[in-house]
C-alpha cells in the first residue's frame, strides 16, 4: 500500500517543460542522522546517477547549487523537524533564482509527515519514504513533467535497498545493511514504526555484497541492521550473526570488520566469542545502555538490567582484553528520579566506556513514553546531563591516556587531518575505532601541507604510481603505523615521526583504488590505461525495481 498526493508545485519559471532524461543536470544529498541513513543516501546517489545525474562539485555542494537537492532526515530527535524546516528554508531563496531547480526529502521524518511537508513548505517536489526508496527518480521526473509535487509513502518495503544501485562515499571502507527495520517496542523510539518490522538478507547475498565491495578495493566493511545480533531470526537461524561474522574472516582482502548496532537483550557468548577468534574482526564494540536504572528500562521496555549489561561487558573484556566499548544514554526519560539518574551514573564508572552519546530525552509524537506521566523539567534534565557529560569526558579522558605509548596501525581516511602548529597530520581510525591523529615525518608535512583532503590536480604527490611514490607519503586507504604521543577524550596523537620514532606506511589495494579514482575524477590515465573520467566510489550491486 502506497500513499500518492499530488499537490501544485512552486515554481520560479512557470509550467516546467516535459523532460525524457536527467542528462547533465546535477544533484546532492544531504544526510541528517544515523549510519543507516548515511547507507540509504548512497543509495539515493546511486540511482541518481544510474538516471543519468551527475554529483554536483564540491564547491557547488557548500553552496546547495544543484538542479536536485535531497534531504534524507531523522526522526528520533526532537529537533530533527526544526533541522528539516532550516533547510528547506535556506533552500527556499536559492530555488527562487534557479529555475528548474528541485527539492526531495526522505527518510525517517517523511514516512512520518507525509504531505505535511508539502504544506509547510510548497516549494518541496518530491517526498518519499523509507521503504520506497527506489521511487525517488522516477517521482522528480513526474514532478517535473506534472509541474505537481508528488507525496508517496508505502507501507511496507518494497525493494530491499541493499539491490539498489549505491554510490558509496569511500572506496577503502562500506557500510552492508544485514537487516532493515526492527521488532523491538522501546517506549521511547520511533523507528520500528517508520521503518517497519526487521526483515533479513541471507547471508549468501551480504557476503556477496561484501565480497564485490572488497573487489572494489576496500579493506573495511560494516555491517548495519537495528539489531544486528537478532539476525537470523527470520530465517530461523539464531546463531547466524557469528557465523556471518567468521565467515567475514574467510574474505581474501577483507581486513577490518565492524557492526553496529547490537541490542543487550539478545547479545550472546557466541558473537563475543567470534569477535575474539575472527582476526579481522575489530575489537571494538557499540552497546547502547540507555540507562542504568532497573526501573528506568523497564519503563522503556528494555528487555535487559543493568547487571546483565555490565556482565556483557566484562565477558568482552575477558576475551578482548583492548576492546574498545561505546554505547548511547538518555537522561531524563519521564519519571526518573534522582535515584535512578545515580544509577546510571554508577554503571556508566563502572563500564569505562571509550566515548557515549548521550541525549536529553525529547518525546516523539506516537510513541508510548511522549504521553506518559512524570515529564521532567528541562533546567532538571539539563543539570543532569551536565553531570554524566562531566563523568564520561574524564573516564575518556582517562581510557584514552591508556592508549600512549601503544604502537597502532591506523587506516588513514579521505579528508583534512588535524593541524597542530608546524606539525602536520592526517587523521585516521585505531583497529579499535578511536580517532588517531598521525604526524608526518619533518620535512614530509612541510613539502606536503596542502596532501589533506581531494587532490586539484595530477600533480598531486599521491597520485603518483606506485613505484615513485615517496614510501614515507600514505594515501587514504593506506595503513600507517605510529606511537600514541598525546591524548585527549576524543581522539589521540601519534606525533612518533617528528622524533625520528616509529613511522611505517603500507600499501593497500584501497590506496590503489582512491588514487585510481581520483587520477580518473581528475581526467587522467585510471592506471589502467583508460582517460576518461568516471564517477568517484560507485558501486553498483543488482538494478533498481521503479514503481512508475
């Protein structure tokens, strides 16, 4: 079941004239929220561009100047709508002086408002949900030839999103969707509503996936699902995320795997036992608490306690001894007391967490906890999350300063590192997921100050081939190897190099493949003797099936 409401579009230019193909106009998506959205959005882009769209430059991004614009929002927080509406509103005036310009919104917040969007802001065309993602290129065009904006929500999902095309934004690590949706009844979230009831790949299909990703050139993979230790469930498997992970450990290339996000109440010895026996399993682990109230979880119907959580841990920790645990917190869901907030405060000591979001809790219009009684004052959830803030910035500050002095292997990401006086690094993620800050050898960040970031040209120092490539000089997707030197709650600093200490690039076939890319972005020889220019980080896993 689908919803369709056609409503007049504001336009700028009169009647838009019928188009048969998006040749030559260009677009950008704008994510709002979590990984699964980031996921989604590459999707988005990957249809796009199988439609004939083109990704509009960097510098036309910053400016929002493109023919289509999609917004791909959140719902779980109360000031996702006021993020959407501020958008949309700067997005008013720019469409007002391009003609033909348009403007889509997804995601979470769509499957919820539905035409209500349209009525708050009638320059939208395009509005779609999470389970009929792969209308989108089809909707801008109807909305295009109608000169009608066009509202469709389905239901249920139409097409697994996985077998759409997907322009992934990096070539040396991908996000896998295992599942979609979610069977929990937490009080307080609105996802199962919006993205429906979990439903599975088999594993056939995701170690596809992985395997093409990896192909591709990247190193490291993670895999995504609302629960993703309840995998299997539907297909009557219970033990299928281990084995997915150990068979993730057979993958030729495939040197970093990492998942997100489990569920405390499904959670078993047999994932923690393949997490410490896979070796290209990272030890690194996401284990949302919420609260540490017994009482609190009940109430949001949290099938778990608070001892259970922290016995988790500890059998992580015994097999993982490095492991690196993160979780999510709300602080003042309705009826907590001051009692249940020391609670929390003592498990979240006693967890020693590396880094936590925590969240004012907001309600959620159609959830059970928006109307329950006991809503808090905001000057008493504000002082309370003071204080837990305060408690985790020194337990990271202090789990982070256990790091210095440790010899990690960092794979270095795509974009500006870190610049700290005359020392200039690039920035990257520890096995465990921590941010590392990496200083160059001296003279190699001095002669090399503006490596950060895309190259501008061919002359770029990284796009060389392999053989003249300076050995001290990484590339994004390459691994290097320094000493922890400093630390600080987020992040830490491996200035070894500056000193003459450990400093060790290798060579990865994702290297290979973000110099390729870019050499090709770039109009130049992809290295294998191809010029012409060709979309940056596609890849493309089964066609998309258009409801027209």
């Amino acid at each position: 079941m689908s919803e369709t409401i056609q409503t007049p579009a504001v336009t700028t230019a009169g009647t838009l004239p019928v188009v048969d193909a998006a040749d030559g106009r260009t677009y950008l998506v704008r994510t709002l929220g979590c990984q699964m959205n980031v996921h989604d959005s590459e999707h988005m882009a990957g249809m796009l561009e199988a439609a004939g769209y083109t990704r509009a430059t960097a510098a036309d991004e910053a400016a929002s100047r493109a023919d289509v614009v999609v917004i791909n929002t959140c719902a779980v927080r109360e000031n996702a709508a006021t993020r959407l509406y501020g958008n949309l509103g700067q997005l008013a005036g720019i469409k007002a002086d391009r003609p033909g310009m348009q403007i889509a919104v997804g995601g979470c917040l769509a499957q919820k408002d539905r035409g209500e969007i349209v009525g708050k802001a009638p320059w939208v065309d395009v509005v779609f949900g999470t389970h009929n993602l792969d209308a989108l290129p089809v909707l801008l065009e109807r909305a295009r030839h109608n000169a009608e904006a066009q509202v469709e929500i389905a239901e249920s999902l139409q097409v697994f999103p996985s077998t759409l095309p997907t322009r992934r934004e990096s070539v040396y690590a991908g996000w896998v969707s295992i599942s979609v949706g979610c069977n929990n009844t937490c009080t307080f979230c609105i996802v199962p509503h919006l993205r429906g009831k979990e439903r599975d790949r088999r594993p056939g299909e995701v170690l596809a996936e992985v395997e093409a990703l990896v192909a591709a050139g990247a190193v490291e993979v993670t895999l995504l699902g609302q629960n993703v230790n309840s995998y299997g469930v539907e297909f009557g498997d219970r033990g299928a995320f281990a084995k997915l992970l150990r068979a993730c450990g057979t993958i030729e290339g495939l040197e970093r795997v990492r998942f997100t996000s489990p569920h405390p109440a499904a959670f078993t010895d047999d994932v923690i036992a393949a997490m410490a026996e896979t070796p290209n399993v990272m030890p690194q682990l996401h284990m949302p608490l919420q609260s540490g109230s017994d009482r609190v979880l009940r109430a949001m119907r949290r099938s778990y306690r608070s001892e259970k959580f922290l016995g988790i841990l500890d059998r992580v920790r015994a097999a993982m001894p490095d492991a690196a645990i993160t979780t999510d917190i709300i602080v003042g869901f309705p009826g907590e007391t001051e009692e249940d907030f020391g609670q929390t405060m003592r498990v979240v000591e006693a967890s020693r967490f590396s880094s936590a979001f925590m969240f004012q809790y907001s309600p959620r219009p159609g959830t059970p906890a928006a109307t329950m009684e006991g809503q808090l004052p905001k000057a008493v959830v504000q002082e309370r999350f003071e204080r837990l803030l305060a408690l985790q910035e020194r337990i990271g500050a202090q789990e982070a300063a256990a790091q210095v002095g440790r010899t990690l292997e960092v794979l270095v990401a795509d974009g500006p590192g870190r610049k700290d006086g005359a020392s200039h690094r690039l920035s990257g993620r520890a096995p465990d997921n921590r941010l590392v800050h990496v200083a160059l050898p001296a003279g190699l960040g001095a002669e090399h100050a503006l490596l950060a970031g895309a190259p501008s040209s061919l002359d770029d120092a990284r796009l060389a081939d392999v053989a003249d490539l300076d050995p001290r000089l990484p590339r994004p997707g390459d691994m290097v190897t320094a000493t922890v030197t400093r630390s600080a709650p987020h992040h830490l600093i491996a200035d070894s190099a500056l000193a003459g200490g450990t400093y060790a690039v290798r060579r990865t076939r994702s290297g290979d493949a973000w110099a390729r890319q870019e050499r090709a972005r770039l109009g130049g020889d992809d290295g294998h003797g191809h010029g012409t220019p060709a979309p940056a980080g596609a890849v493309t896993l089964g066609m998309p099936t258009l409801r027209r």
